[in-house]
C-alpha cells in the first residue's frame, strides 16, 4: 500500500480542546431524595439501584437533579423508549452524564461516532460499521474466543477461590476486541492498562484527568494505525481505513473514535453482563444446576440475565427548552436513559423483579432502543454465551465465598468489579473437549 496522506504529518489530539463546562455545577454528597437530588454517583445506586428504580416509579417516575447542571431521570419504560426513539427534542452528542458537556457545534457527529451521533451524519456512519458485527462476522471470532476462555480457566489450577470478574469476565471482551482490531500481542499488556485507565470511574470527574487519559490512548491507537496503514491485514482498522463515507476516506480523528466507542461500548459492557450473570449462578444453585444439566437453556437464559442485570445505562442532552410529559425540560438538560429501569418495568415484564431463566417472551431493553440500538450485540451474544459456555462445563460447582466481599461498580455500565468464587470441581480440557 503506497503511503496515506492522512498520516503523513502530526495530529493534535483534539480530546484536549472539544470539552468545556456548560451550565455544569459540582454539587457532592449522598442523595437527599432520589425525586429532587438524584445522582447515579451515590453509592446506594451502584449497589443496588433497584429499589430506588421502584419507588420513583410509582412516585416521581421522571426524577430531577440541579446535579450536573441539570438532569432529568425517567423510570417507566414508555418514557424511556420515548426519549430514546426521539430524535427532534434529544441529542446524543454525549452519552455520559458528568460535570461538563461538549460544545454544541460538536453534533451532529459527537465525541465517538456513531453513537453520539444525530440524524443525519449518524446513518451513514453507523453503517459503516455494520459489515463487521454481522453474525457471520462475529461466528469467525467464535473459535478463538472459546479458546481463549478455556486457557482462563486453565489458568485457575490450585486455585479454590477465583475473583470472576478480574480473572475471567474482564479479560474475555479485552481479548476479542483486541483480536477485532487486530492489536499485536505485544502491544496487548500496554492496550489493556490503557482501557483500564479510560474506563477508572474517577477519571470521569475530573476534566483534565479524562483528557489526560484519553490523550494517552490516542497516541496509542495512532500508531496502530500507521502500523497498518505500513502493514495491511484483515482486521477492523484495515476495514475503516479503505472504507469512505460521502465519497472520502475516513480522517483519523472519525477511526479513533471508533474505535473508543469499542472499548466503551464493547468492553465495560460485556465485563459487567459476564460478571453479573456469574454472580447470579454462584448464589442460586437451583438454577445454575438446570443449566449445567440442560446447556440448550442457555441462550434463553442469557436473555434474561441481560434483561435482570442490564448493565448500561445512557444519556441525552435536551435539544431546547420544552414542556414534556409534564415537565419543564432546559435546554441542555441531561436525561439519564437508564435501560435497567426499563427492563424492571413491572408495566412492562411480568414478574420483572425476578430472574426467569426460561422466560419466553422477553423484549428487553438491555441492548438500548431506536437509532442507538447496539450494533455489536451479535459479537456481546457470542461472548456473553461462550463465556458462560465455558465457565458451566468447566467449572459446574462454583457459589459465592462470601457476599458480602462481592462490589459492584459502574456508573454507565453496571456489574460486579469484585466477584470472588469458590470453585468446586474442575474438568479438566482434552483433545475431544470437557470430560
């Protein structure tokens, strides 16, 4: 490949000048009432958002905050999917509610394309990347991901107690996004420090601490870049860099958020779904031994582990000022979409407060709703299956060592951060599989 010319001389990362403060006001503490001074910061809310979820259902279904300079919390499904599918009063230039906004000029592409993208950059963009979250594109990951889980678990030898989400349900979506991208093995160590950096909860409250790190990571994926560009392979950076959209080439400004929309999207969100699904079958061994003794269950049952355990939870900006669904709304108002409320929604699901592993009829919410759905939700199937493929066969004894050890974190991805197991029994791997 001859040279790129879009890589031929210096970028500035532009993370260090696109965010400001916009009507942003630091406001700290516990939460004095969940309807008035709301804050998915509180640590109750990580612990266990579900009761606050329903009791502002029935009370204040759609909470307010003078937090964050402002935000707006809807509880019940219909309202949530009504600010998700609407497009004319809600932008999706930023997903994160924090302390500062990103200028408005910013939209209609946002901070990581295409999902802080607005009509009608965000057709094209989001079709880009479709061609590579194709189910059949995702089943050629498939081998190397079962794989790789099975050398995790190989790894546990003389262990009795494993924390799952460290050594298990983190690494699985850091390894398969890698191998997406095609990051060298070298480079994997530095790769995964990285996405640890840029996904640490406090780095979020700080702007310059956020910059910082997200500075560093584009330096890292700008070289990987122009290692490509030297070196074409086949793997998603080669694609985006002959792809065009509206007849160019894509800059790699437009590659980079890309592929930081990946590792927020298709990391933190996997880990936690992977993480919580474990938690729940390490404390409810009835239904962990039905699905060790009925493996053909499973896919049924991951939907209602996504849809119980929904890890993520999105944002809005509100576009002008409005009265909706009674509410007086400003413009810049933030509104927290939080998909975990949704999928509780007793209006919503039958028995929504419990976990149905053989649930029929499930129209969750866990993937998002209307333009935003998410398109790699064939490639977090497959992992979020494989994962727990693995773990059932390998290891089918396994229970919590002691609850109370087990934390959950994540403000935009929900899960346990701290997950210790005891094992039982391991199977141990041969040429023709678990035995």
């Amino acid at each position: 490949m001859a040279a790129d010319d879009r890589f031929n001389k210096d970028f500035r990362d532009p993370n260090r000048d696109q965010y400001h403060s916009v009507r942003s006001e630091t406001i700290s503490g516990p939460v004095t009432d969940w309807a008035t001074d709301f804050s998915h910061l509180d640590p109750r809310w990580t612990a266990d958002p579900f009761p606050i979820m329903d009791d502002l259902r029935q009370r204040c279904p759609i909470a307010h905050t003078e937090r964050f300079g402002g935000a707006w919390v809807p509880t019940r499904y219909e309202d949530i999917a009504a600010v998700a599918y609407d497009t004319e009063n809600f932008s999706s230039r930023s997903v994160n509610v924090g302390n500062f906004r990103p200028p408005r000029d910013l939209a209609p592409i946002g901070e990581a394309p295409p999902i802080t993208s607005d009509p009608p950059f965000h057709h094209g963009a989001r079709k880009l990347l479709l061609p590579a979250f194709t189910k059949t594109a995702v089943a050629r990951l498939e081998p190397t991901t079962r794989a790789y889980c099975h050398s995790l678990i190989d790894g546990f030898e003389g262990r009795d107690v494993v924390d799952a989400a460290e050594a298990y349900a983190q690494k699985v979506p850091e390894q398969v996004i890698g191998d997406l991208l095609g990051i060298p093995q070298g480079d994997r160590k530095l790769f995964r420090d990285l996405i640890a950096n840029i996904n640490r909860e406090d780095a979020l409250d700080s702007r310059d601490e956020h910059v910082e790190q997200l500075s560093k990571m584009f330096v890292f994926l700008l070289a990987e870049i122009k290692e490509h560009v030297r070196n074409p392979r086949e793997d998603l950076i080669s694609y985006l860099l002959e792809v065009e959209l509206r007849g160019r080439k894509l800059d790699p400004n437009h590659i980079i958020s890309m592929m930081l929309l990946l590792f927020a999207a298709g990391i933190g969100t996997t880990t936690k779904a992977i993480g919580s699904s474990l938690w729940h079958l390490a404390g409810n061994p009835r239904d962990r031994e039905r699905l060790v003794a009925e493996p053909e269950l499973l896919p049924t049952a991951l939907e209602e582990f996504l849809r119980a355990f929904t890890p993520v939870t999105m944002a809005r900006l509100v576009k002008d000022d409005m009265h909706w669904r009674g509410v007086d709304m400003k413009a810049d108002d933030w509104i927290l979409l939080s998909f975990p409320a949704a999928n509780r929604d007793p209006a919503q699901f039958e028995r929504a407060d419990e976990v149905v592993i053989d649930r029929e009829a499930n129209r969750h919410a866990a993937f998002g709703l209307g333009i935003h759905r998410c398109l790699g939700s064939h490639l977090a199937r497959m992992e979020l299956r494989v994962a727990l493929e693995v773990w059932l066969e390998r290891i089918p004894e396994f229970d919590l060592q002691d609850p109370s050890t087990v934390v959950w974190g994540g403000r935009l991805a929900r899960g346990p951060v701290c997950l210790p197991l005891s094992v039982g029994r391991r199977t141990p791997l041969t040429p023709d599989g678990p035995r």
